[in-house]
C-alpha cells in the first residue's frame, strides 16, 4: 500500500494499460469482424451520438467499434516487438559480454544499428521488404534489438568479475549452461525495466509509419492508418482524426508512466 | 596526442562507421533474401520489354557477385550517383539536397524552441527536486513524449488554423512554407535557400513573416520530439553539477544563488545536452518525415515518405544513407568543436 501510495503515476499508468490491454483483448470476440466490411455510405461522418459514441468513418462503419479493433492489432504488434527485440538482445549481449571473441565484432555491429535513427531505419527495412504491418513490424524488431543488446553487455560484463561465477567456472560449468541458468537470470532486471517504455514508444513509431503509408488500407482497423484517412475530412469531421489519436496517446501516456517508474527503480545508473 | 591527431582520428573513426551504414545500406537494395533488387528501379504496373530489363540488370552490374557490386555501388556513392528516384525523377542525392535547405530550417526552428523551453524547464526540476515543480515538469514531459507526433500535428491544424480562422481571429496556416499569393507578389530570389534568411537578407519583409508564420505549427510539433530528452538530460546534468564543491564554495562566498546557477553551474551543466545534439539531429530528421507529410512542408522527410507510397526503395534507401551522413558529420562538428572551448577534453 505504502508503494502504491509514493509511486500514484505509475500506478495509475498501470491500471489504464490494463484497461485498454483488456478491451484489445477482448475486442474480437465481443465485436463481429463484419462491421469492418459494413460500408454504408448513407451513414458516413455522422457525429458521435447515443448510438456510434465516436461517431462514424468516411465508409460509415462505426469508429468505436474500429477503434477497439485496432487496439488488438496495434498492442500485439507492439508487445510482440519489443519481446522478440528484448529477446534477441539479452541474448546477444550476453554473448558479447560474456565470450571475449564476440565482443568487438558484436559491438561494432551495433555501433552501426545505433548511427541510424531508428525510424529512418526502419522506415527503409519494411520500405525493401514490401509495405505491410508485418514487415513493419520485422523492421522494428531490427532497429530496436542493439540497444537492449548493450544494456546486457554492460551488465554482464560487471556480472562476470564477482566470485561466483569464478566459483561455478572453477565447479566446470560450462558457458551455455552459465549465460542462460546464472548470468542472464542475474542481471536482467534493468535491461527488462527498459520495455515498458519502449512498447511505448514502439507503439507510437509503428502509428507514425502507418500514417505515412505503411498501414495495412481500409479495410484491417490500425490506428495510425484511421488517423491517416481522417485527416481528408479533418475539418469536416475531426473526431475521424481525434479518437483514434487519442488511443494511441492514453495507450503511449500509461506505458511511459509505469516505464518512468520502472526505469527509476531499476535502473541504477540513474538513482540521484 | 596532438589536436590535429585527435581530429584525424575521429574522421578514420566516423569515416568507419559510415563504411558501415553504406554496406547495411548495400545489403538492404541488393542483398535482402526474397527481394529481387531490380523491383526497386522499375515502375510496378508499366510494360517493360526483356531486351530494357538486361541492359538494366548490365548497368547496375547485376549478374555480378555481391562483393563486385558493392564496389561499383560505393564507387558511384563516392561520385554522388546515388541511384535514380522513380518518385523524384532524378537522382537520390540532387534530390534530396535541393530539398534540405526547408528541412534544416524546420529542424532548426525545433531545436532552438525545445532548447529554449526545455533547459529552463530542466533547470527548474533541477532546482526544485521532489516538490512539485519537478513533478510537474515530469508529468508535462512525459505527456510530450507520449503524443503521437502527427497526430498532435493535425490537432494543432485544427485549433490554431480551422477553429481560429472561423472565429475571425488571427490563425496560423497549416500547410507549405510560404503563403502562395503573398510568394507570387512579392517574388524571393533563393539565395541560401533558407527562406526567413533569404527574406531577411533580400529585405522583403511580407516573404518572410509569411515564411515566418508557417514554421511555427510544424516547427512546434517537431520540436516536442527532442524536448522531453532536453529537459531529462538537463534535470541530470544541473543535479550532478549542483553537488560539486564549487557550486558549494560559491554559495558560501555568498553569491546571490540566481548567480551561482547561471553563471557558475548552468554553464557546466548545459554541455550534456549539446554533446547530445548529433542524435538529437537524426531523432529529428526521422520526425521530420512525419511532420513534413502532416504540414505539406517540402523538404527531404515529404519526399522520403512520398518514396515509400511509390515504393521508391531507391529513395528511401537514400534518405537513410543521407541521414546517417549528416548525422556524422554534426557528430565530428560538435566533437571538435567541444575539444576546442573546453579545455578539460583531452584528445
């Protein structure tokens, strides 16, 4: 309770990201998939009443509705990201921080990914591989891998130098057996505490490059592409351009107050 | 180690990394697995006969290994043949550059405004650590960080420009670097190809408010991406200076403490956040390709995004080999310039 008292922000980002983690959850099952195929242009930009609470798109199907829908594709995209880079990462920064040989080589490669701002990389990555959130979302998982990759290295390289890994090294634990059961378990919790911000800000980047033409067309509801088709009708009907906006800020906002939280808490670098 | 080793060594160091960013680059067009690397220079949906697609596959050295190939791709990167843009209609580079002069002033317009805003709103939390003010510049910039910048683009379209202008009031437009009618009047001769310096320079003063006028909304947006980093890294850098002894000897001398922060620790305390402006550049260049589609602003970002409508990989390959350049070269700028006024570098 005392926690929950000095640390309001965080908790209060971690209950709105359980709210619309749920919501996203549960959207498929509680909204039928043939309201995003219910074009009625009769009943297009009418504003948000009793019956469409955001009102309804250029197609006339009813934004609540495609808004939530949206949430389950843009959250998995983002979570499944961030894991998959969290992943890669840890591992690899294991690796390099662990086995001399790999260090340089591993190292420069990231000094290379890291030159490149992570959009603009991304951006040419799912730009090569052919436009679709999927490749999107591989290029995001390569942009975003080398910084958890150093955060590993850095710890591990501490790790390596306490006695009991010399003690298990000397009991003939091999290296495999050492990274993965003795090293990674250790040392991970600052890395991981970097995630929730980064499903942030991965969250916001994907939107980003939705909305500059890598969204997946009308008809999969995606956020960053609902704000792109609004925008033609912007001053006509604004809230085409504001809620689904709004989603993506509420979602990003919560993220980076449990993620300020978590980096403050683990992190140890930036106790002051 | 000598000044000029110091700079020699840094070049060999960046010239290594941008080795490095032009071969991810050559594995992008050339050697992605799946990807046939011709796609990238041929219109989707136009005819094209066998006998073009073979010269095309010869000229870019095609059917050679990989290795061959990167040395003619590097050598035509060396004599700034980048490749054509299908979306450009002409090639990368001459492209891009053209185009450069409207994203610098953005980016800069940003950069002086996140700066200005963020370092005294650092500088505050710094200050006042733990009470309320710090919460408050803490909340204020997380909130900034977690708009989705072209979203919060738009909206600022919709208040400052639609609302206000059906209110009668004063707005701000919302699209393009300068008002059309207002460049037809009172034509510019581009000089540097800064609009408000052109403006200024040339005296033509309706040009330049107008120019004026149409960076604030898009200059705004952009400039929310590197403030909340601003105003973090500040707040660290004013705590660390403000425990140093120094900061302790001038208060007890008895400086009046408006003194002792400006003068004696804000001056110490600032250099993180200009060491820090090389990858705030590239944070900014990648906003700009959002915030240059939002706000119609012709510069390099609205090209790379049109690229990828089109599918132009050519283009948008391009922008982040050009991307990563500036942002080496404002690397080694700020390095050596930093090595110069501050005489605790040792190189």
């Amino acid at each position: 309770m005392t926690w929950m008292r000095r640390n309001k922000l965080a908790v209060a980002g971690l209950l709105i990201f359980a709210a619309i983690l749920l919501m996203g959850a549960i959207a498929p099952y509680a909204i039928s998939a043939a309201v995003v195929r219910n074009v009625q242009f009769a009943n297009k930009l009418t504003a948000p009443d009793g019956a469409h609470w955001f009102g309804t798109d250029d197609y006339g199907r009813d934004l609540f509705s495609m808004v939530l829908l949206a949430a389950n594709l843009d959250l998995r995209a983002a979570l499944s990201v961030v894991a998959a880079a969290a992943a890669i990462g840890i591992v690899m920064g294991a690796l390099a921080g662990f086995i001399d040989r790999l260090d340089e080589p591993l190292m420069r490669v990231t000094d290379i990914f890291l030159s490149i701002p992570s959009l603009v990389l991304a951006m040419a990555i799912a730009s090569v591989l052919g436009r679709s959130i999927q490749n999107l979302s591989i290029a995001l998982v390569i942009v975003s891998w080398p910084i958890y990759c150093r955060l590993m290295r850095g710890q591990v390289l501490t790790e390596k130098r306490k006695p009991y890994v010399r003690a298990l090294t000397t009991l003939g634990v091999g290296h495999m057996r050492m990274i993965f059961r003795h090293i990674i378990p250790n040392t991970l919790a600052p890395v991981v505490a970097r995630a929730p911000a980064d499903v942030g800000l991965i969250l916001i980047t994907m939107a980003a490059l939705s909305y500059i033409g890598f969204g997946p067309g009308p008809y999969v509801p995606e956020w960053g592409s609902l704000v792109a088709a609004g925008q033609a009708y912007i001053f006509q009907a604004p809230w085409l351009v504001i809620f689904p906006g709004a989603a993506i800020f509420l979602t990003s906002l919560s993220l980076n107050l449990v993620g300020d939280w978590a980096r403050d808490a683990f992190d140890p670098r930036l106790r002051t | 180690m000598g000044f000029l080793a110091y700079v020699i060594k840094r070049l060999l160091l960046l010239g290594l990394v941008l080795l490095g960013v032009s071969i991810v680059v050559f594995f992008l067009l050339r050697g992605m697995p799946g990807v046939d690397p011709l796609a990238a220079y041929i219109t989707p949906g136009l005819p094209i006969s066998h006998d073009a697609l073979n010269s095309l596959r010869k000229e870019l050295h095609l059917e050679q290994p990989l290795p061959v190939q990167y040395y003619f791709y590097m050598a035509g990167l060396l004599h700034g043949d980048w490749g054509y843009s299908r979306t450009a209609t002409q090639n990368v580079l001459p492209a891009l550059l053209e185009r450069l002069p409207a994203t610098i002033e953005l980016a800069v317009a940003a950069v002086l405004l996140s700066v200005l805003l963020g370092v005294p709103a650092g500088v505050i939390a710094a200050l006042r650590k733990d009470r309320a003010a710090d919460l408050a510049v803490r909340v204020v910039s997380i909130t900034g960080i977690s708009f989705p910048v072209f979203w919060l683009g738009i909206i600022l379209q919709l208040v400052f420009f639609y609302y206000l202008g059906q209110l009668g009031l004063p707005h701000l437009p919302a699209r393009g670097r300068v008002d059309e009618l207002v460049a037809l009047e009172y034509p510019l001769q581009p000089i540097t190809g800064f609009y408000l310096i052109d403006g200024l320079v040339e005296g033509n003063m309706p040009f330049f408010l107008s120019a004026l006028a149409h960076l604030v909304l898009p200059a705004f947006a952009l400039s929310l991406i590197s403030m909340a980093s601003v105003v973090r890294i500040m707040r660290a850098s004013m705590l660390e200076v403000l425990r140093q002894d120094y900061i302790l000897l001038a208060r007890s001398k008895g400086l009046p403490a408006r003194v002792v922060v400006i003068r004696h620790a804000l001056r110490n305390a600032i250099t993180p956040v200009l060491t820090t402006a090389g990858t705030t550049l590239g944070i900014l260049l990648g906003g700009a390709v959002v915030v240059e589609t939002v706000f119609s602003w012709p510069g390099v970002g609205q090209l790379a995004a049109q690229g990828i409508l089109n599918d132009d990989s050519v283009l948008v390959v391009g922008f982040t080999l050009f991307v990563a350049a500036m942002m080496v070269i404002v690397n080694l700028a700020v390095d050596v310039l930093y090595a110069i006024v501050d005489p605790r570098v040792r190189y």
